[in-house]
C-alpha cells in the first residue's frame, strides 16, 4: 500500500528527516517510536502534505500512484488520513457540517453518490456511539473548546467517518487518560482490517498495549536505527531511548 | 421640492443647505476623512435623480422578501406603485415624508435631522438640504411588529450618472419592537451617487433592529447616515452588511439617552478590485447603565481598501458603561490595505470598555486541516471565509430577512474571491 524509499524532508531550511525508508502493507498496523526531536510528527505531516514540510529527496509511492505528487487534499480523498496531534480550532466551523463535506467530497472522488443529512445523520450516529462521542460534540465548532482528550477522540471520529486506506496517527495517545486511551484504541483496533494499514506514531509504548502493532520502527535523530516485531516496542519501554545515543549515530551511514 | 411644505421643514433644509455651503465636501485634511477621498463625488457634479427610472422595478422585484411589508424609495421618492402595505400589521403608520410632514401628531417635527448634527456630517447635511421625500415608519407605543418591514432604495439614472438623497425616519414608541431592513441598490454597472440619510428613534424599552444590506452597483458611490438616539431601556441593533459601491463610507452613530438602554452595532464589508469600504461607527454613552457590543469584520481581496474607526465617548456622568468593540479583518491579498482605528474617549471611572483590533490573513493551519481532511483549497477558503462572516450573520434574528443578506453576502464572496489570485501562495513555517 505505501512505500516510501529514501525519504528526506525538510522544515524551516532545516533538515529533519534524512533519508526513511518503509514498506506498508494493506492489513498492517506499524508504530513508529522515538524520542522528542526525532522527526516522528515530520514524516506524518510530511505523509499527509503540509505544506511547510518540504520533501527534498526520495519516493513515497501510494497504491502505485506517487504519493508526492498530491496535494494533501487529494491525498485525503485518495484514502490517506492522518489524526493531528494538535487537532486546530476553527471557531464557526460546525463539526458535523464540516465532516459531511469532507466525506462527500471523498464519496464524489470516488464516484459515489453523496451522502444526504438523512443518511449522513445516521452514519454519525452510528460511529458516535462506537466511540462514545457526545452528539453535543458534533454540532459544535470544530475542535473549538475542546478538551484536549476530547479534540482526540474527534479525529479519530473523522477516521471513522471518512474510512480512510491508509491512516496515521500522529501521538493520539498523548493528553488522553487511560479512559479515553480505550476507547480511542477500541476505536482503531475496530477499524483494522486486511485492506487498511495503521502508522501509529508514539513516544510511548503504553499505546502499543492496546494497538498491538505488527511492526515497530524506532525513529532516531531522522532516521530509523531498528525495526522489529512488538518485542522491540517492549524493550524500548525497559530501556528507555537512552541507548539511542550510541547505536544511533552508527545506523544512520 | 415639498410644496407648500410645513415651514419648519423649509427651516431646517435651508439651515443644512447653509451649512453645507460653507463646509463643502470634506477633504482628507479633516481628521474623520483622512483615508477617504471623496473629490471623484465633488468632481461629479450628478445631477438630481428625477423621475422613474426602466429597471426599478425589476430591481425591486429581485430583492423581495416573502411576509414583509415593502416599501420602496426611488432616487430618494417615496414609489408607492412598488411598494407592498398589505401585510401592514395594525400599530404601525408608514408614511411618505412629503405627506406625512404636514402631520404635527406623528413626531416628525420633532425628529427629523434632529437625531444628528449637520455640523458634523456633511453628507447628511447635503441630504438634509435636498429633502423632499422619503419615508416614515412610525410605530405606536406598546405595539410589537412581527412582519418585518423591508426598505428598497433603489438610485438609477437609466445610464446616467445621478444623484439621490433617500430619507427615512423611523420612531419607535415607547415599549414597542420592529425589524427593519434596508436594502441599497441599482443596476449592476451604473455610475451613480446614492447620499442616504436614516435616523431612527427609539423610545423607553423599545426594541428596534435595522438591517442594512449595501449592494450598490460596483461603480456607484455610496453614502450612508445612519443616526439613532436610544431612550431609557430601549435596544437598537444595527447589522450592516456592505459588498457594493466603488467607495462607501458609512456613518452611523448611536447615542444612549437613557439609563439601561443597549445597542448592538455589528457589521461585514467585504470589497475587491480597487474598491474603498469606509465604515466609521461612534456610540455616545451619554448616562450611566448602558451597553453596547460591537463588531465589524472585514475581507478585502484585490487592491481594495477599508477604513475602519470605532469611536466610543463614555461621557463623565456614564458611570458603569459596559462597552466592547472588536474589528477583526481578512487581507486575502498583499495589495489589500486597512486602516483601523479604536477611538475610545472616557470620561468616567467606573466603567469597562474593551476593544480589540486583528488583521490577518486566513489561518493557514486551519486551511491545512481542512484539506487535510479532502476539501479542495478553495473549499475550505470559503467554509473559513463563511465562519468569519458568520458570528456577525447570526446575529441576525429576522429569518426571511437574514436569508437574503447572507445570500448577498456569500455570492458577494465568489465573485469578489478569486481562487487563483486572492491567496498568498501557501507557504508555511
């Protein structure tokens, strides 16, 4: 489904990520570990086509298509989604209202017939209650006053929602309580099937525990220093990233 | 010209045209002027607007508003062929000023070009000095209108460039609550001066809301006098919503009378091309206990430019006023430019005013966040520009008249926003 060779980015003239090399595919789940600083965030934004993240050198090939030669909204109605870390606030945007949009615009991609408010209605309530997702929730503006377990459990809503092929998750974990970790995890594990792929990114393997992945990827200073099964997740957890600082530097010529 | 009309209405345009004689049109010497040339209008040299012109009707029809009640002002004549009373509920006196000035019990002797000074703004003294006709909307005390009443002021010289100085006079009884909407325009492409003078007084614990709904032809210049003075726990809300005229410049003005009294005063402009939107606003809190909310929020694409001053005077015995002021404005090109100015002038001490002025471009995170999720770039411009306008359309509480002003508003924004060249490229850090 995705593979991505080489891949460097580049932030602010700066670069972040030197060179990722990664295959995914369709029925997977791959969690993606490191440090703050390591550029785990860059190679979701990057994924996903914000702009300010600059791809300066390497391929990412999607579903045979070139993944970089999208835009990011493109990319969404291709089947890409990525969970923000900082979900943004836009005051005056109703959330519901604003979903319906992007499924539709999704569904129009695909040469489906667009969903009406009926339908709409009950495919949200649906999803809702699968993630236990207050419906006061989705007639406010989205993300705005949002707690921050709350703006979370929203994206993964829209993942819900709009059934992406491929979906990242950029530190879902992060700012949930073990409550809200369940369910957001029920929410994910739900969502797993052979035609899907996950790239769970995370600092911590806590996530891991309840999204059992089938790869984990360690992410060092921009580049991955190990890649194993879900073992290497749990020796992260015993050891810390600390060790990173010695292997690090020989894995990344 | 009024014949045989009552002597103080000879009175009081003599003294406006006196005035206006001596001050002239105002340059951008003058302070309240400074960024708004008006000489393209003084250069003009528009003739008077006379008789009816071929579209009117037409235009009339276009804007009409199901369940109103509809009156229509055409080159400043009270046109009762095009107006529609038949849903005039009882309470409410709508009167053409040219009849109704003969009439001592209504008020209008009292009222009329009272509610401002002529000294201090011009146009309404230029208005003032060719008053002719117009409308009055008089309602009884007590009496709460359901059916809003929709003001259509259209200014047409079949292609000729003209001028028109529509009036209107609204005075609102004691406890009494009416709507109103007022909507300006003419034909697309036509060169005119429309100089429109509104005052509105509103009694003790009277309720009046005026919607104004600015879609003048893009080339005609616009200028509007809106002027309300609130007794003891009355409301007036003003909603202004511009997206016509070559230049606007738009004064309105609220003075709070009375102890408890209230005034919202929100407004959009929104302008493309080399276009002026003017819009300068001033609350008098004259007494103590009174509020006022303001906002005004602006989009400005192309080379077009906007002023903005917010003046608020809390007199010294306007203890425990209650004022905020926020204008807020979106600069969807490099070349758009806006002048914004709080000019907040207290005199007590046991008040709070708070205003807050923001100039920006659209959010950019926002903007990825939405395509992140499928919209397109120019969907997601328009479901942030639609939010930014929004706050100020749901103020709008008269649904058949709010329907049509946000219709205007957002096809307004098409044709004023053009995808292509109204962004900065998207570049981020």
């Amino acid at each position: 489904m995705l593979d991505v060779k080489n891949l460097k980015v580049r932030v602010d003239d700066k670069e972040i990520l030197h060179g990722i090399t990664l295959s995914v595919k369709a029925g997977e789940v791959h969690a993606i570990m490191g440090p703050n600083g390591s550029g785990k965030s860059t190679f979701a934004r990057a994924l996903a086509g914000h702009p300010g993240y600059e791809v300066t050198g390497g391929q990412v090939t999607y579903k045979g298509r070139d993944l970089l030669d999208m835009d990011a909204d493109e990319r969404a109605r291709e089947g890409v989604f990525m969970a923000f870390q900082y979900p943004v606030e836009i005051p005056g945007v109703n959330n519901a209202y604003f979903l319906k949009a992007a499924l539709n615009a999704k569904r129009k991609h695909q040469g489906l017939e667009e969903l009406d408010a009926m339908d709409f209605m009950a495919l949200m309530k649906e999803k809702a209650k699968i993630l236990d997702v207050d419906e006061k929730m989705l007639q406010r503006s989205v993300n705005e006053g949002f707690s921050g377990g709350e703006k979370k459990r929203n994206e993964i809503f829209h993942m819900a929602v709009l059934e992406p092929s491929l979906a990242v998750l950029d530190e879902t974990d992060s700012g949930l309580d073990i409550d809200a970790l369940r369910i957001v995890s029920q929410g994910v594990n739900a969502m797993r099937s052979p035609d899907r792929a996950f790239i769970v990114v995370t600092h911590y393997q806590r996530l891991l525990n309840y999204i059992v992945p089938d790869f984990v990827h360690v992410l060092s200073d921009g580049v991955l220093v190990r890649s194993g099964g879900r073992e290497l997740a749990l020796e992260l957890e015993e050891k810390g990233y600390s060790w990173l600082e010695t292997s690090g530097a020989g894995a990344r010529t | 010209m009024i014949t045989s009309a009552p002597t103080w209405v000879d009175e009081r345009r003599a003294q406006a045209s006196a005035q206006f004689a001596k001050a002239g049109f105002p340059t951008m010497r003058q302070e309240e002027w400074r960024f708004t040339n008006v000489a393209p209008i003084a250069a003009s040299n528009f003739p008077l607007a006379t008789g009816a012109p071929r579209h009117a009707a037409a235009l009339v029809a276009g804007v009409t508003v199901p369940g109103a009640v509809r009156l229509a002002i055409v080159n400043g004549q009270f046109a009762a062929g095009l107006s529609d009373l038949g849903a005039l509920p009882k309470g409410i006196r709508i009167a053409g000023l040219r009849d109704g000035a003969r009439d001592a019990t209504d008020g209008l002797e009292q009222h009329l070009a009272k509610v401002f000074s002529i000294d201090a703004h011009p146009f309404a003294a230029l208005n003032t000095a060719f008053l002719d006709d117009g409308v009055a909307i008089i309602v009884t005390g007590g009496v709460v209108v359901d059916t809003p009443v929709h003001i259509v002021v259209v200014t047409s010289g079949d292609g000729t460039p003209v001028v028109a100085h529509p009036r209107v006079l609204v005075i609102a009884g004691a406890n009494s609550r009416v709507g109103i909407a007022q909507t300006f325009i003419g034909a697309a492409g036509d060169v005119y001066f429309n100089n429109a003078v509104t005052e509105v007084v509103v009694g003790e614990g009277a309720i009046v809301e005026l919607y104004t709904d600015q879609r003048e032809s893009e080339k005609a210049f616009h200028v509007a006098n809106i002027q309300a003075h609130v007794a003891a726990k009355g409301v007036f809300a003003s909603h202004a919503f511009s997206t016509g005229a070559r230049i606007m410049r738009h004064d309105i003005g609220v003075g709070l009378k009375g102890e408890g009294a209230d005034c919202t005063m929100n407004g959009v402009y929104l302008a493309d091309g080399d276009r002026l939107m003017d819009t300068h606003t001033s609350l008098d809190h004259a007494v103590p206990h009174c509020t006022s909310h303001e906002i005004y929020k602006g989009i400005l694409a192309g080379k077009a430019k906007a002023v903005f001053n917010g003046r608020i005077i809390v007199r010294m015995d306007a203890q425990k006023t209650d004022a905020k002021q926020t204008n807020r404005a979106l600069l969807l090109s490099d070349e758009a430019t806006i002048n914004s100015n709080p000019q907040l002038e207290i005199f007590a001490d046991d008040v709070k005013c708070t205003h807050g002025a923001a100039v920006g471009q659209l959010d950019e995170e926002a903007m990825f966040y939405l395509q992140a999720r499928g919209l397109t770039r120019t969907e997601a411009r328009d479901m942030l520009l639609h939010a930014f306008a929004g706050e100020v359309i749901e103020g709008l509480k008269i649904p058949a008249l709010r329907g049509q002003i946000e219709a205007t508003l957002f096809s307004a924004l098409e044709r004023d926003v053009n995808p292509s060249t109204a962004l900065r490229a998207g570049s981020l850090s």
